[in-house]
C-alpha cells in the first residue's frame, strides 16, 4: 500500500501528467491481475462461469471486467 501511494505522490508531481490526463494515465497502466492457477481443474469438476446471466469463458469475462495480467501457477 505504501508504495502504491508512494507512487501516486509522484505521478501527482509530473507537470504533464496532471488533470484529466493524469487519470487516463493511471488508467491505462493499472494491473488487474488474476490467479488462475485452478481454473483448469474447477472447469473440469464441472464450475460454470456467468456474466449478466449468460453462461461464458471464465477468461472473457475476466478480461471483459478489467483483468490485464494472470498468474498461473503449475
């Protein structure tokens, strides 16, 4: 969390990265990661994934809702 705000302190001091722009910065940058270390296996046991009520790819809908980075431990 420190570094988080750490960081926020210092793009906060970047004359171009002020404003509006600022946020759109940080926006486009900002990881979303997920661990999807035991997706295979829940998919396999038969786990179903849903979004607005439709059934989907558990990864779709990840990156569908923001997901940029995926961890996957074997």
């Amino acid at each position: 969390m420190a570094v988080f705000l750490c960081v926020e302190m210092l793009l906060a001091q970047v004359p171009f990265l002020t404003g509006v722009h600022a946020a759109a910065y940080r926006e486009d940058t900002f990881i979303r990661g997920v661990d999807v270390s035991t997706l295979d296996m829940l998919e396999k046991l038969g786990a179903k994934y849903y979004s607005q009520g439709r059934q989907d790819d558990a990864l779709k809908i990840l990156h569908d809702n923001g997901a940029n980075y995926v961890r996957l431990k074997l």
